[in-house]
C-alpha cells in the first residue's frame, strides 16, 4: 500500500497518451501528453514511459502510477490480456513501465479508471453502489459495488453495452444481435440515421442537410436535433429510451443507487438522451415502491476521468 | 464477531418454518420445523422463537442466529421491509427474536442465504464470483462478487427475475412486460402450456392428460416431458433457452464463474431445462474467445440451503 | 342475382339483433330489434325470422336477406361453421332462415359485411382496395381487394387481429404471442391498464379514480385521458403505434388505397388512437416515395354497417 | 382479349433477357436469351425487341407478348414506375415494345408473373387463394385471391419481404427495421453467418472453410450445411423459422390454401428451411381446429416460371 498524497495517472488512448499528476482529492497538478502508434506496442511503452518519468522528474515523491486502457486486464493488473484498438496481447504493460521508471505500476481498465474517479471525485461522489455508463463510439461500463469495483471471474463484468435488449434485434460489433450497444452508442446513432435517411429522406432532411454530403453520423443527429429538427431530437430520445431500459436490467441485477453517465456524445447531447432515459428506466423499473430508485446523474470530470481514477486507484493499491 | 463452529439457521416459508443446528462445515446437526400462519406475524415470530429455543436448549454453545425469509431486508440486517408472502412491512423480526431467544439474530433474504451456502459448501465452493437461480414459481436470484453478496444501494440487487428480456413480452407480476420471470419460472410455465393448449390443443394432449382435467401447471409440463411427449419437451427446452439469455445478461454485468441452479423446478426438470440454457447462454454470450465462460452446475444442497446459509452469515457477522 | 331497390339486413349479435330494410342507397328505411339467447339457436333463428318477417310484411317488394354475424362462414354463405358468441356449429342458418321466410338469405361475417358498407355507402366509398379495421372487444378486420371481399381459401382470410407483431410477445385470446389484438383492443387496453396500475399505482391514479374499485377496463383509460391523465394518453398512444406497426404489415401485403378505422373504442377515442397510428404507420411503412400512401379514415356508420353491408351483399347476389 | 395459344413471355432481369414461345399449356416452345446492361434502358430495350422479333418470326400466330421485371408496374401495365435493379423510372416500357415489334406488349412484376405461373401451370394448380415466396437475394411475393392477382391501391401490395416481424430488428435495405427479409433471404443468411463468424469462430469453421477465404454468403452456408455442419444446419432452419412466422401473418392477412415456395435459395437449400417453416407456420398459425391449414409446396417451374407467367397473363389482356 502505498498512500501518498501524490499519484500519477495516465490514459493511454488509440491516439495519445495523457498523463497527469493527481493529488489525494483528485485534482491534476500537472499534465502532459504525448501522440501514440496504436501498432507499435514499443513506441506506446516508450512514449508513456517518457510522460510518467517527465512527471515524476517534477513530484519526485510520486510512488505509484496508475495506467488506465481500453481492453481485458489480467486479474493481479499487471497485464493487458486484451485491448480493442491497439496491439496489444498478453502485454506485461506494467512490469515495463515498472521497469523504464523505477515506480509501482499498475493497470486498469479506462472504464473502470473513469467510474472510480466519479465515485471517488466526481459525480458519483459518497454513492457506495454506482454505474457508470460511458457513451461514445461504444456503450462502456462500470459497476461499483458496496464501494468495490465489480471485476468478474474473467476480467469481463460490466460489459453493459452486451446486455440483449432485443431477442432478434440489431446487429452488434461483437457478433451478437439485440446488445445494448447496438441501441444506444454513437455507432447505433450513425446506423439508425443512415437507415432513416433511407425509409424517409423527408423526415431525414435537416440531418442530411448537417451531413453536407458526408456519411451521416451522431454528431449530424446531434447538430439537426440542436437546430430544433423533430426527427433528430425523436433520434436521440430514442437512444435514450433504449438505454433507459438497459438501465433497468442493469439496476434488477446490482441496484445502484447512482448512474453516472458519461462520455462524447453525453457531453454532444445528454439534455436530449437522458431525460428519455430516465423515465424509460422509471417506467421499466420492476418493484417501485417497495425499493429506492437510482439517481441518474452527468459525469463531471470530463476525459480526465480515466487519469484521475488510474491515478487514484494505483495510490490505494 | 461470534465465528464459533455452531449456530443456528431458520428459514421462513409461507407455511413452514425449518429450522438447524448447523456446524462450520455446512452440516446440519439437528433440524426442527413448524407450521406457520402466512397472516399472523405474531404467531410466526413465536414459532421461530419456539424452534431457536429448542435448538439452543439441545447446543447450548450456539450464540448466534441466522433467518432466511422471501423479501427485502433491511442494510443493517435485522428488519424485514417488504415480504411477498407473509404480512410484515417493516417488521422489526431480528430484534424481536433476539428479545425472545437472547441470541444474536440475522436476517437475510432466503435467495441470498442458499446462494452464501452453495457457493460455501455446496455446488458453488470456491467461485469468488457466482450467479444462483432459484427456478420455483418465480425466478429468484442471487449474486456474488468478489466473495461477498451483492446486495444493492436499496438491498433490491439480484432481482434476477426481473431482467426484462423481450421489450413488449409477457406480463409479469410485477406488472412489468418481458421480465425473465414471465419465461423461466413455475408460472410463466403454467401459463405457456395452458395457452399452447388453447392454440394446439392435439400438440397438448399429453399434457392435458397428465394434468388430469385439472388446470394445466408446470408439474404436469415434466411428467409429459418425462414420459417423451415431444411438445412437453419443447416447451422445457424453451424455458432454458430463454433462461440462457438471461444469463448471458447477467454475464454480461457481473461476469460470474459459476451459475448454480436449484430450485424445485431444476429438481423435477434440471435435466431438460439446463442443457437449453447451457446452449442458449453460450449462443448468446459476447466476447468469446476473449473471455472465459462460466460453468453451469444445478444445487447440491436442496431446500436446507437457506437455514444452512443463514447459520453461517449468522456465525460471520 | 336480385338487385332490388330494398333488401333486409340483419345484423345478430350476442345479445340482441337489429334488422332493417335498406335501399339501394344504405339508407336504413325501417328497423326493428330483437333481444337473444347466445346459448339458444333456436330462440336466435326465431327471433330473426321474426324480425325479416315484420320488415317483410311492411316492404313486400323485398326478396332477399342478408345476415351479419360473427364467425366463420361457409364459402356457400348459406352456414355458420363455427361462432364465437353463439352455440352455432355447422349451423345452416341461411337455409333455416330462408325456410321461416321465403325469402333468399345469405349469410355473411359481420366484419366484411361492415367494410363492405362503408365501401359502399361510408367513409370507404369509391376505395378498391380498402382495408375495415373494428377496434372493441377484439379486433375485427376486412379486406377488400379490387373491390371484392377477400375471403381466403378457409374462410379466415382479414383475421387481421392475428397478425403477430411481437415475437414472444403478449398473450392471445387464440393462444398464440404477439398477436395485435393483444396490444390494440378492449382487452389489450384493460389488461396493460392494470398492469400498469401494478407496476407503477402512482402514474396509474387518474385510471385508478376512474375505474372507482371496479377492476380497470378500456373505458376508464378513456376517461382519464379525456380529463388529460398524462398516462391514460400514453396508453392510447401506445394502443395507437401498435395499430400502425401492424396497418403497415397489412399494407405490405394487401396495399389498401384507404383504412377505415370504426368499432366502440374508436367511437370512444378514436382522436387519441388514431393520430399516433397515423404516425406509426407511415414510420413503419417500406418503400415510402416510391408507392402511395393509404389514407386513414374513421367510419361513418357506426353500429349499423352490419346490417346495412349484409342488405347490400344479399342485394347483389 | 388476346386468347391464342401462343404468346410470347420476356423476363428482363439485371444481367440478361429470357424469352419465349409459350403455348396454353404453358410449354415453352423455343427459348432466346440476350445480355443486358443494366445502367442503359435503351440497350434494354433494343435488347428485348430483338428477342421478341427472333420469336416473332418463327411463331407469326403470336399476337401478345408478357414482360416481368422486377419493379413497380402502373395499373395499366404499360409502363415500369421504378425498377430495383434497372435504370428505369417512370418508363413507358409497354408501350415502346409495343413500337419496336407490332405486338400487344403487357409488363408485370416479376414475382406476381412467376406466382401466376405456378399458378396455373405449377405446383399452385388449381389453388384459388395462393401466396408465392420467391427466395433469393431478398423475400419476393405475391398473392393470388380468388384466382386474382392482388396488386393493391398503388401496385405495391404483395411486398411479403417488407412484413415486419420483430420490433427493433435488423435493418432491411428499405431503410426500415424487422423485414421478413432481413431474416428470411440470401442478404440474411449471408449477414447472419458473417456475425455468427465474429460471435463464435470455432462454430463457424465448417462455412468459413466453405468460403474458403471469401466473404461469407448464403452459398457457403448452404455448402456446409450439406456436409453435415450443424451450425450452418441450424442458421437455415433458422431462416425457416422466420418465415413461417411470417408466412402466418400473411395466413392471418389472405388465407391461402397453398404456399409455393421458390427461388434459388430454395432450389439450393428448401429440403433444410421448408420444414422449419412449415413447423413454424403451424406453431403460430392462429385458429387451429377452426380453419383449413395452407399446403405448403416447392415451386415447380424454376426460372422459367416468370416469362412463363408473363406470356399467360399477356395472352389473357
């Protein structure tokens, strides 16, 4: 255990790495980031490595770092077993970076990274059972049970974008129909867009008009729905309503008592999505009145969240 | 603390209380039981009382008293908030019979005591992370995390019954559409085959025999499937397919490594209903080949798993 | 083929007929009830030629009878296989009739005889292919199709409250899942009303007071909605949106120039219903700017249509 | 009305014309086939008028020539409102031909001629009340009422492939979601196996060996299946599953007393999806025991059974 006041925390993404130094309160002191090659394993190492040792040059009394990444990490965190955007197998990331700077180094998943700095730090704050839902290109996820993150027997729990929400439903990146994440994730928005703009130009005018010819994607929904368009703003309370009952199979399996929602296209359009979440979930919440119901809260801290949360998590380790 | 080698484990029923001298190994020393009045708290709490005293009297070294019951109970364990089957909203039932008996009285939902005894001494020992069914005339449900039970921000967590799995599907009970419940459960059973007598009346006729003129219900489902009517066999397979893609859902959020089924349904039908199920859970689960997969075992300790569970919370608090 | 001016129509329900002399033009000249005895058929046969006899006495000219009932007719049109209300089974009603009265009878389902009515004289006229769609108890379908009654190979053809619309999906009378009349009729309403008022008695208050201790049927989400009960609305919209997922299967199969939307729960709140069918219907539609789109229309007729489509179809015949 | 027995039947399709002399019987008496560019209606054209003379000249007796394309026909049955596959829109096709050759030229879809085909000289003979499913790269259809072709108020009735079967479902290439055709055609079968690819590897090794490094399709999954592979085994039952759900509504809709089944992906792999269908189709047909039960049969006349159909239909103008 190593519980010093001072950690470092660094996010390593498809394209750069941010690293900071965060204090006991979560605050970040100093930052720095450096760009990476998602194909050269060694050049992202190199480059983290480089971010940590800068920083520690500057708080040499910094211990212990933590590493947040998208991706499967091994049970004792030492190890990327899996990671979705970069090339990574069975990486031993953390004996590496131990190894290129001399400090306790341990990884967590980014999902995990960023709920455990809302519970800690941000909006999740005092919630001792908490979800966290990251929307963006994906539907990432983190339990926080009675004030533990919830890992699973094989490194895979909170993969909240797979619940099935649809027997026969929609195709998913992962191969199956029906998932969360074929609903309401930024790549659903894009899909259900292109489709609309097929069964209705019409009604698809004002996205395709923000498209100006380019593929439509979330962020036309978003910027059609924003100039007032009813089919975009039917777009996203659609998302919305999808996760709302994606939240409600979440809350009959580990009740939390705060959702915490995150994530680009939260911050692009979460006053259009999480209102038509929220009375989703109301509405599909088994046993009201004989139970609490889950606060459902924004996220506050932003794409700092997975530094802060590394950061802090490694200070605790 | 009081972790001595014996206590006591009671589990309330609707109609029955039963109630153990349970040692640390999980091996019920002496068993006692009484018939309750499913209307009258006073006399269930003095039947309780009854069957604690008579077993304190036979194992005078007991001190500590664990209670199953259906229903919500309170963080601090030693209130019954809400009971499905017995007259008792916020009744204080630990603190009563602790002033009854001079013992240190635990409740604890019956769900999550079988489950704390499987994965203690029964088909579950050793799973850090587990997921338990009950298939009886509902779906209860069960979920352990790290060793611990996973009880929820409004102790409403494992309500597993209630995933909702078909967006527009069956009526529950709970008044919701599509829960797991309302497909894998005694009832959602009865009912399927009493439509499917109305729908197919010839497909039936097994069926209807077995029930013999009396309402179509889940036991008369098992003898027909017992006897190998195929349409009986159909409707069992049917239970586990759905019952699988519950539990890829739950994989999906609390990433277990072992699933222990019990529950009287399993005891009269495991046999037909868990290989679908297996199937169904392994069709439906995301990230395979990147993951493990849970297995799947039925119960090993039959209806005494509750008092079992309940002594030995009792013994660890 | 007796294309007379005047014919009698005569339209046998579970509890009472109502017969009339109708000219060429549908207008009803002169009518006349009488009560019955669905478990009687020979009361019900006197009872109605009773009634063409009273009528006939008062327009001699008259020489032929058409009788609207539900159920399956034989293609002759001269029997009742099977009916849901009346202990009628291979019942040759027509040549009873036409034995009590000398007059040429024909008999034919009240739902085609009601769409054939309001092709003829309400609010279809003029419409090829049209589609009669009866929203009470159950829901009652016609199809006209080039201007013909499509009766089908068995005589079951327009049993369009038995298209499936929802895999796994609600109860049916029939016996079988999903099928829209379990979300768009008397009953779907009542039973989702209740539900409701399970899953959430808070939202479900207005119907609640409505219903007054009687158990929730279709007619109590009426009136919370006319008093504006956000709920109740949302019950009738949601009623709505199912009947235009299942108008644009319909459309897919039959392409109908005209719906003509008529029965009690129309009468009732066909302002409430409608509108959202509309919309669900065009949303759900394929292949829009490339076909036409069916007009949406409520029926003019009211509880007459059987009687006076029965008078014209005997007319023509 | 043209009633010799000799007409002359053209199938205009994506890649090449067929034509030929059919006699009453609905013999094909000689045949003639040409290329066709489909981005270049006057090829087309040119190309069709060249085959007809060819047959013209050896048949002089002909006096009317029948076209089935694909597409949407104006009621008259001159002219091609819009083709899928051909650059025609709005285009007096009827009529041109008409010019080009001196003979009475009728165009009709392609599925409604096939369908017509098989009805009066295939395996629908004799059936009254029909509904043809042609299976290939989407769901075509057509149905037969009453000995009629139903073409419905804008020409877009019988468009079986855009039935909606599951709420929420896969995206069809009409923009919408849950088509029969997303589930039930060569497109399905290829996107379903793809996935299937992703969710389980090992499970799809026998179709990917099939495709031997190619992308996925429908052919491959038919391959394995003949080789005993019971992945690929259980994807085209599943292909039949859907259908005969579908093929229920379209029961519920028109009544057929014959299903004619057809197309290439029938003739490659019916022996393994037409029994899943026809269990399906009884399983959710409504009203069992009260109604007749469509025979359901492959189709006999191959492709052929479009220029076939187009000559009667011509031959009947």
């Amino acid at each position: 255990m190593s519980d010093h006041a001072l950690a470092i925390g660094v996010d390593i993404g498809g394209t750069k790495i941010a690293a900071g130094a965060v204090d006991a309160a979560g605050r970040v002191l100093a930052r720095t980031t450096r760009p990476t090659d998602p194909n050269d394993p060694n050049q992202i190492e190199a480059a983290a490595a480089e971010a940590i040792n800068d920083l520690a040059l500057r708080y040499p009394e910094v211990q212990s770092v933590g590493v947040a990444a998208a991706g499967f990490v091994s049970p004792d965190r030492t190890t990327m077993l899996f990671a979705p955007n970069i090339a990574w197998r069975n990486q031993p990331v953390g004996d590496k970076l131990a190894a290129r700077t001399g400090l306790v180094v341990v990884i967590e998943n980014d999902a995990n990274a960023a709920a455990w700095a809302e519970n800690r730090f941000g909006n999740g704050r005092a919630a001792r059972n908490m979800v966290m839902l990251t929307l963006g290109t994906g539907l990432g996820g983190s339990v926080i049970a009675d004030g533990e993150l919830i890992r699973g027997a094989f490194g895979a729990a909170a993969e909240l974008g797979h619940i099935k929400v649809v027997p026969g439903g929609h195709f998913c990146g992962c191969g199956q129909e029906g998932c969360l994440e074929a609903y309401a994730s930024g790549t659903a928005l894009a899909r259900y867009a292109q489709q609309l703009a097929v069964a209705n130009p019409t009604g698809a005018e004002a996205m395709l008009a923000a498209a100006g010819g380019e593929p439509l994607d979330g962020s036309h929904v978003t910027a059609a729905a924003r100039q007032g368009d009813p089919t975009a703003i039917k777009v996203l309370e659609r998302f919305g309503t999808y996760l709302g009952l994606g939240m409600a199979v979440m809350a009959a399996v580990v009740d939390p008592g705060v959702f915490v929602i995150g994530g680009g296209i939260t911050e692009a359009a979460g006053d259009l999505i999480v209102p038509a979440a929220a009375e989703a979930f109301l509405n599909k919440l088994s046993g009201r009145g004989f139970r609490g119901e889950a606060e459902i809260r924004t996220a506050a801290l932003g794409n700092e969240a997975g530094l802060i949360g590394a950061a802090d998590l490694a200070r605790h380790t």
